[in-house]
C-alpha cells in the first residue's frame, strides 16, 4: 500500500508517495498525521490518499515528467530517491485520522476551487495548537512570588478567582534572597498582584523570561507547571433558557429547516437543498436555529452555528449557552492557544456537539453532522482575505453537500449571490416579514437632505438641526442613542480646510490616517508615522489639525452640544485601548451612557431595549468607494442600523443623514425594502455582467518594478484569453485601487465567466507558462469580494 502524503507547512501543492511498512498500515488511515523523511529533513504529513501502487512509479516507466491526476494536483515522489523504489512513512501520529475524512474532501475541493495549495488547505482546517501537535502547548507557566515571612510555605491554593487549577510545584525556596533594587522591585510588582502567567508578569512588567528564572533560583520566585481548565465560560453564569413558543412564520421555517434534516438519513435522496431564511432583522432567526439545533441533538447528531467574528459578543454567546449549556464550543479569536486546543478537543471527543464561531468553524471536526448554520450569511467577514481565499458560506454549502446535511444561510439582507440562487430554485426559501416579540415595530425612518442644511446654514455640517433635536429629546426623557458613522475611513484624514492639503505616505500613495489620542498620523498599509504640524505645511493656516477626523470628531462635536450627556465611542482605535469591546457595551446596555458613537462594529446582532433613537451621520460615505457592490453595501449597512432600534416596548426613529437622499440603497433601507432593492441592482449587474451573473477572479500581482509587474500580467492575461472559451471575459489589466503598498506596485486582472470552472484550466495553463519571480507576488482571489 502507498500513501499520498501533504507535507505540513509547504505551499506547493503536491503530494508525494511514501511507502507504508506493514506494521503500520492498521494505524494509517486518510487524514492521518505521519513523520516522514523529505529529502534530508524529518517533516510531518498528512495521508490524503491511500492507493494499491503509485502512479508516480508507474508513470515513471518511460518519461521523467509529473502526471496531475483526478483532482489536477501533481503527484511526485520525495526527492533523494532512487527510483524506482518509495521512502517509507516513519511513523503515524496519534490514535485515529486527525482529519475527518469528509474534511479531507472538503480542503482537496477548496485547493481546487480557490486554487490554493493543497497543504494549506490542510492547514486551515486545523488551528495552529493542534497542527504543531505539541501538547506542551496545554500547559502554561504561572508566576508568583514568595512570602515575605522567610519560613512560609507558598500556599497550596494560590487562587486568584481563576479555576480549578492542578499545579506541580518546581522550586520551594529556603532562605530569604539577596536582590537588585530592580529584582526586587519586580518581585514585589508581582506580589502585589498576586502572580499571573509567565507571559502576562514578562509584558506586563517588562522584563525577561531569563530574569524570573534567575529569580526562581534565587528562591524569591516560584515558576510552576499549571493546567487550568481552561473553559471561555468559566467567569459567566448562564441561566438556562427554554424555546420560545414560535408564531406562525418562524414554525414554518423550522419545520422547512427539519424536513431537510429529516431528508438527509435518507441515503437515497439528494442532499438537502441549502435553505436561505430571509427575516427582516428582530423576526426571530435566531429562535427558529436554537430549536432546529435543539431537534437535531436529539437525533443524536451535530450542528455548527457560523456568525461573523464581530457579532460573537457574549450576548450572542449566551443566547447559545443558555439553551445548550456544556454541549456547545465556543471559537473565537480571543481564545488562547490552549483554550482552542481544548476546545477542538472538546468537538473532536464528542464531548461538544454545537459549534459556534466566525469562518474557521466551518472545519470543526463535528462527526455525524446534521445542521450548518451561517447567520448574517451576507457577511464579507467570511472570507479570508489571505490563501486559501474561501467564502466560509460557500464552503459550508459544499460541506453540507459532502456530508448530505442541511444547511440555513440566514440574513435580513441576503448577498445577491444567495439571493438570486433561491430565484432560480437552487436555494429554497422561508420568510420572516415581521418582528417577532410582540411589542416591537419597526422604526420610524427620516431621511434628511444635508444639502438643504448646507444651504440653510451657509456651510457643510455634519450635524443637522433634526438629529440634534432628536437627542436632546432622548437625554430629556433619559432614552439612548446610537450615532453610526459608516465606516471607519471617512474623513480620517487631515484635511487643510484653506488649501486642501492631505498628508500622504509616500511609499503607498495613500492619505495617513490622524490619531487623536497620540497627536500623530499613520499610515494604515505599511505603519509608518510622523507627528503632525501645528499649521498646515502647505499655506500655514492654524486651523488644520483642528478638524480632527471621523468618530473622533463627532464625539467632540457631540459632547460640546451635551455637555451632560454620558458618551462613549467605540471604533477600532478605541477598542484596542483601555476599556474592550465588551466593556463600552456592557457599560451601555446597562445604561450608564447615554450616546454611543461607533462604526460597523455596533451595527451587528446586538440588542439594546432602550435605544429610541439611531443616527446615521454620513449614510454615503460608503457609496462612493470603487466597487460594483458599493450600493449593496450601504443598503446592507443602512438597513441592519435601522434594525438596532425598536427592539423594546418603544418605538424607535432612525435619522439618516445623506447627500443623496434619491439613491436606491438610501430610499429602499428605509423601509428595510430588499426585494425592491434587490431587484433594481440586479438588473444593473445583469446588463454589467457583474456577480451574481457571473463568477469573477481577481488577479493582483504586485512587485518593486512597475513596468515589470505590468508586462507578466499582460502576458498572463495574454495567455488567458488565448486558452479560454468563449464565455470567459478577460479584462484590461489595469492598477489596482490601492496602485501602490509598501513600495510594491500593484496592478490587477478581473476574469469573468459563467462558472469558476470555465476560468480555472485556462488561468492554471497561463500560470504554468508564465513563471512570477520572486521579487513578485501573485494573488488570485476567486470569487472576490473586495477589489482592494
Ligand atoms: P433575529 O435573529 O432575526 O434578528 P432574534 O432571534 O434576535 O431575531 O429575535 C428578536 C427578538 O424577538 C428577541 O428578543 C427574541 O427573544 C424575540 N423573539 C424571537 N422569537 C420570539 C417569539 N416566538 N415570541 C416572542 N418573542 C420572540
Ligand atoms: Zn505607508
């Protein structure tokens, strides 16, 4: 027997064949670990396939060149070899597959479909701690310092309100220790807060870990081995929940989301198809998957719930833990290491059969699946934005697929992509059109026309008199407000208001973004920063570094107005700061500010009761970015920010303040109207050939020599269009939006055509004629969703 093997950490997208000895061909089974020899080097591998004998070998009898086989991946066999025989696996990691075989399916599609290397598809299917196989990574080393007195024992339970913790101790120190001003200093920073983990005491007090250890043998610290259980809930108590009784729109969505669960056990239909749940937002989506989950455990099987990473607030989390306690896992990027090693463990045992978490969940090792969820299934967060460049909605649709199970793709505001395939019948739908706890409604919608305000008021404002009224009369009545911003980029620059002038990183050709709390400007691609002048460098005039930029400025406009008014801000600057996300929220939803300003971030799956009143400072600012789906974004955005008031017994109004009061994205969120929407664009990317009508990739290559990087993708393009059929349309090659990024240039390629597959075997043969050098990098995107 022979195994295909991935090796663990290469981009090449090959497998090569090893030999597997008779006394471990019980143990080697598809997606099994292995250590392997390649070339000279020791490597871990996966098993991707198992054949009677090796292609390559046989192959091998006459030509020298590599055969691809049914998946278009190339076979070889280790280098070094004396042909014609194959290295021997060495050994096979662990008891039983580390990758389901259903999974291993799904990373040889994605490798094909993303044209990613097959091994780092095989690597986005597991997170970091379990790849690197060292269960090291489970144990952490915890820090404190010894007591004063010179004959006391540290205590047995050094409990700093953490868990249950089992500890071994390492060094117990005997007389009192002889230290540097500065040990000392240090020994009694760390008494004072009662130890922490090696890696918190060294950046937290900046010192080394060589430092503690020369204090452990001084005796005036312990450093211990510590394994805490280390559960995300451990500091939260949930009550648990019981369904709700369901009206009569959410029942028949279950029921359409059970007939599909019920489908897949039965071997002889086809798979389920994928059911797009389209609620307007408050309808009660979240209900209808709690109790389809629910049902699904009962037949004994599994479920993953996908949410973008920004609407996994503990209030979303809790809605699950609540109803499923200890069945479910929670995956979230805060997680450390072992915590997610842990958790991975908690799927893979079986121990946890609900999943919840941003894309990578789509690969949880859930055997026996019976549901996938993707709620906010429109959400650009699922994709990632570095190789393998998936769609997680999409791979989940393809995983259900390979694991005959049911899927929902959940949205208030579906991408046209989903929308159009239930038009056509590939997608199955049910609707929910209204709020589902009884007292809510939906909000009262105003659209002000800022260019009546700027005439009236002689100068452009950001606020208008009605939305300054409106929060008065909230404070008065001591309601909240939401001022949204849309998206952080607006106006962050500084601005010269006499001459125009714009600060610019010189080495990507793009504004410097203005900090506040530091007084100086980055820029956001390569973090350079300078400090910012007192006068404009162009005319000298004082005014320009008091305008200040987008959130920011709306705060200082907001707290001048309401001196009284209790505010908080909350952007991405703002949350890597002092207070997190879930404090600036928590602080709100208990009802200790008064006004939160933010970004997108606040415009996701929270729920605020008593929020009467949500502003939309600068609804256009996201229209008039460079991409087809501009429109579709602000109805998005418009309409999930309309959908953050009203969700209690009052009523809720929304301000939108616009320069284009007459766009369709504007005019249609106010009514939270997507049908309508919907079917106005996609009569525009219809006539354009844009997605939904089309599958598109976008190529980037970016290098140091412009003429250069231009030349190769012209020939590429060149190439493409030589080997494609027809229905491939193949664009100018052009600069990309962003032309330029930490010295590189950067131009780009769209291909266009019915289905990815029309595009991929012209585009690969291109690829293989036309080598990028290193000084290059090539970048494909299928089916891109950003042409940054
Ligand atoms: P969505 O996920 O569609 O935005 P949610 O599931 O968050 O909607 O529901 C919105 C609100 O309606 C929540 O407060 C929820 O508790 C409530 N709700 C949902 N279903 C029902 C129901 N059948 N009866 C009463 N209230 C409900
Ligand atoms: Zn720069």
């Amino acid at each position: 027997m022979i195994a295909r093997i991935a090796i663990d950490g290469a981009a090449s997208g090959r497998l090569f064949d090893y030999a597997v000895p008779e006394e471990l061909a019980g143990g080697c089974a598809v997606g099994s670990r292995v250590r392997v020899h390649f070339g000279r080097r020791a490597v871990l591998g996966y098993v991707v396939e198992l054949a009677g004998e090796s292609d390559y070998l046989a192959a091998r009898q006459g030509d020298d060149s590599s055969t691809p086989d049914s998946d278009g991946l190339l076979l070889d066999i280790a280098p070094d070899m004396p042909k014609p025989s194959l290295k021997p696996i060495e050994a096979v990691d662990g008891d039983g597959p580390v990758i389901l075989p259903p999974l291993m399916r799904l990373a040889r599609w994605m490798a094909q479909y993303y044209m990613a290397p097959v091994e780092r598809c095989i690597q986005a299917l597991l997170p970091a701690p379990v790849r690197s196989g060292r269960s090291r990574e489970m144990v952490r080393l915890y820090v404190e310092a010894v007591p004063e007195e010179p004959d006391a024992v540290p205590s047995e339970t050094p409990d700093n309100g953490r868990d249950d913790a089992q500890f071994s101790q390492l060094a117990v120190p005997a007389a009192p220790p002889k230290l540097t001003k500065r040990q000392a200093e240090l020994v009694a920073d760390i008494r004072r807060v009662g130890g922490g983990w090696l890696q918190q005491v060294v950046s937290e007090f900046k010192c080394t870990a060589e430092t503690l250890r020369r204090l452990q043998k001084l005796g005036a610290v312990t450093i211990e081995e510590r394994q805490r259980r280390r559960d995300p809930f451990a500091n939260r108590r949930v009550l648990p929940s019981k369904p709700l009784p369901l009206n009569d729109d959410q029942a028949r969505a279950l029921r359409t989301v059970l007939d599909g669960v019920v489908q897949e056990d039965d071997p002889a239909s086809p798979p389920p198809k994928p059911l797009l749940l389209f609620g307007v937002t408050g309808s009660g989506k979240t209900e209808v998957y709690l109790q389809a989950i629910a049902a699904v455990l009962e037949r004994g099987k599994g479920a993953i719930v996908l949410v973008p990473e920004i609407a996994l607030t503990p209030q979303t989390v809790q809605r699950f833990a609540s109803r499923f306690g200890d069945r479910i896992a929670v995956l979230h990027s805060a997680l450390g290491d072992g915590e997610r090693f842990d958790e991975w463990q908690r799927i893979r045992s079986g121990k946890a059969r609900v999943v919840v978490g941003p894309r990578s969940a789509v690969f949880a090792p859930v055997e026996n699946l019976g549901l996938i969820v993707v709620d906010e299934e429109h959400e650009p967060s699922y994709k990632q934005d570095e190789s393998p460049r998936y769609n997680a909605r999409d791979v989940a649709v393809m995983r259900a697929h390979i694991e005959h199970c049911a899927i929902v793709l959940g949205s208030a505001t579906p991408a046209l992509e989903s929308w159009r395939n239930a038009k056509t019948g590939k997608y199955a739908v049910a609707r929910l059109a209204r709020r589902a706890a009884e007292d809510a409604v939906m909000p009262l919608v105003h659209i002000v026309d800022m260019r009546r305000e700027t005439a009236e008021s002689g100068q452009p404002r950001l606020f208008s008199k009605a939305l300054l009224d409106a929060i008065r009369q909230r404070l008065d009545r001591g309601e909240q407000t939401l001022l949204f911003l849309n998206r952080r980029g607006y106006s962050t620059s500084l601005v010269c208001p006499s001459c125009g002038y714009v600060a610019t990183c010189g080495a990507c050709d793009v504004a410097y973004t203005y900090h506040r709390h530091d007084d100086c400007l980055r820029c956001h691609i390569c973090g350079d920063w300078r400090r910012v002048a007192a006068r404009c460098p162009e005319c000298g005039d004082p005014q320009y570094k008091c305008l200040g930029t987008g959130t920011q400025r709306i705060e200082q406009i907001v707290s001048t107005c309401f001196p009284r008014a209790r505010i908080a801000r909350m952007d991405a600057d703002s949350t890597s700061r002092k207070m997190s996300h879930d404090d600036i929220l928590s602080a709100f939803k208990s009802g200790k500010t008064d006004i939160l300003i933010g970004t997108q971030m606040i415009a996701k799956g929270l729920h605020f009761p008593n929020v009467t009143l949500v502003g939309i400072v600068m609804a256009d600012s996201s229209l008039h970015i460079p991409d087809f789906r501009a429109g579709e974004r602000t109805f998005q955005l418009l309409a999930q920010v309309a959908g953050r008031t009203g969700r209690g017994a009052i009523a809720g109004e929304v301000y939108v303040q616009t320069y284009t009061p007459e766009h369709p994205a504007v005019q249609m969120a106010r009514t939270e109207n997507f049908e309508g929407f919907a079917d106005g664009e996609l009569e525009i990317r219809r006539e354009l050939n844009y997605p939904p009508f089309c599958h598109l990739t976008c190529l980037t290559l970016s290098g140091p020599d412009e003429s250069a990087v231009a030349a190769l993708l012209e020939r590429i393009a060149e190439a493409v269009r030589g080997g494609a059929d027809a229905s491939v349309i193949v664009s100018e090659v052009v600069p990309a939006s962003l032309p330029k990024a930490n010295n590189q240039c950067r131009y780009q390629l769209l291909l266009r055509a019915p289905a990815t597959s029309r595009i991929l075997p012209p585009l690969s043969a291109a690829l293989a004629a036309n080598h990028v050098p290193d000084a290059m990098r090539l970048s494909v995107d299928v089916d891109a969703l950003s042409l940054f």
